[in-house]
C-alpha cells in the first residue's frame, strides 16, 4: 500500500529524517539516498508518497518515496544552509596572500608548508565525516576537526564546510571553530611580530638539510660490535 505523508523532521547535514501519514499515523524513517541520485533535497513539511517496509532491526523505513510537493533544489539548500558567508572566500584570499608573501621571501616557507599541509587534511577529515554521517557509520570527533583547524589546518576546513555543506548549521560547532580560527591567527601575529618564526623557520630547515651520514656510521659500528661479541664466545 502506498502512502502520502508530510516531512515531520530532516536533518540534511545527516541526510535523514521522518514522515507521517494521515492514513498509517506510522512515524517512518526515510533516507535522503532512497530518493535517488541527483534527487532535491526535502525539507520539513514537504509532501511525499512512498511504501513502508520494516528493515533488519524491524524498525519503519520508508521505500521508493516520490515527492508529491515542490522539493528544495540542491542550489537552494546550498544557499540558505550557507546563508551566503564567503567560506571559501576567505579561506582563499589568507591561502593567496600566504603563497604570494612566501614567494616573495616575507612569509617563512615552512610554515606556509603546514598550512597548505593541515589544510589538505582538515579538507579531508571534514568529508570522510560528512560521508559518514550520510552512510551511518562511525563518525570523527568534534574534537579532532577542531584540533587540526587550530594547527593551521581552518582554511581546509572552511573550504570543506562549504564545499560539502557540513557542520555550517550547528551554532555551537561554528562559535567554537572560529575560536580556534582567532587563536591561530592571534598566535601566527605573534610569531612574525616577535621574531621567534625566523628562529623555529632556521631550525627546521637546519633539521631538514642536516648531514645524519655520522649517525648511520654509529649505529653501523654499534651494530658491528653487538654481533662481535656474540660470534666471540662461540669461537671460544
């Protein structure tokens, strides 16, 4: 039997939510993926048709659901789930203007190295976790996409939240990662202010173009002298 029924709740960061119906009175999970690839996204209230079948734990789950009403296209959840902040806007402009400096000598190239490196990860921490959240499985911690915006990684991450539309709509997340965003910036004016980046940026470089031929010679030796004292007794 085939049902109409009404969005109740959605989660579109999760890409899930509920529906019921006059006739069944049945609150029936329906996942955003049972509505097709490509599909627009529903919102609370949409109108749609579908079957109920019970799944493997013999909970209500809502099959080949069809939208009866207008649906919101992607575009549209894309611009009011963003509400028009230039995420990658800004992410762009700070990665730009640390490329350009640290060509141009006035930016340590070793930290622009990390940016671009923790960057890179926050980008893709950010979707294996929105991937995740879609497919129900384990997800990342708060936490750990917190930790690595602070270590230099919040460009990425900016990029990510918008390009995957992920944690932009949880108040709590966004006043705490822009927190961490103010602390490493805070703390990126107080390295180039005070003088120290020159010294880490001289030791990281000294520690890159170090010459370790004279440990591998000592750890050789070592090792040469451990299998001459256990040939010894055995020629004794």
């Amino acid at each position: 039997m085939r049902y109409v029924g009404r969005i109740i709740e959605w989660d579109d960061e999760r890409g899930f939510g509920f529906v019921t119906s006059a006739g069944s009175g049945i609150r029936t999970f329906v996942h955003v993926t049972a509505l097709g690839l490509g599909s627009p996204r529903p919102v609370v209230g949409t109108v749609i048709s579908y079957n109920i079948v019970l799944d493997d734990k013999g909970r209500f789950r809502a099959s080949r659901p069809r939208f009866v009403t207008r649906a919101v296209r992607p575009e549209q959840v894309k611009a009011t789930t963003v509400s028009g902040f230039p995420r990658k806007g800004i992410a762009a402009l700070f990665l730009i203007t640390i490329a350009a400096t640290t060509l141009t000598s006035q930016f340590p190239a070793s930290l622009a190295l990390v940016y671009a490196i923790m960057s890179a990860v926050a980008f893709v921490m950010y979707g294996l976790d929105k991937s995740a959240a879609i497919n129900n499985r384990w997800r990342t911690q708060e936490t750990r996409l917190h930790t690595v915006g602070l270590f230099c990684g919040w460009p990425g991450a900016l990029f990510a939240q918008e390009v995957f539309r992920h944690k932009v709509s949880k108040s709590k997340f966004q006043i705490l990662f822009w927190f961490t965003v103010t602390l490493n910036c805070a703390g990126l004016a107080w390295l180039l202010s005070s003088g120290h980046m020159e010294t880490i940026d001289r030791a990281m470089v000294e520690v890159v173009t170090a010459d370790y031929s004279h440990v591998d010679h000592e750890v050789n030796s070592r090792r040469d002298q451990e299998i001459n004292v256990r040939i010894t007794p055995l020629s004794q």
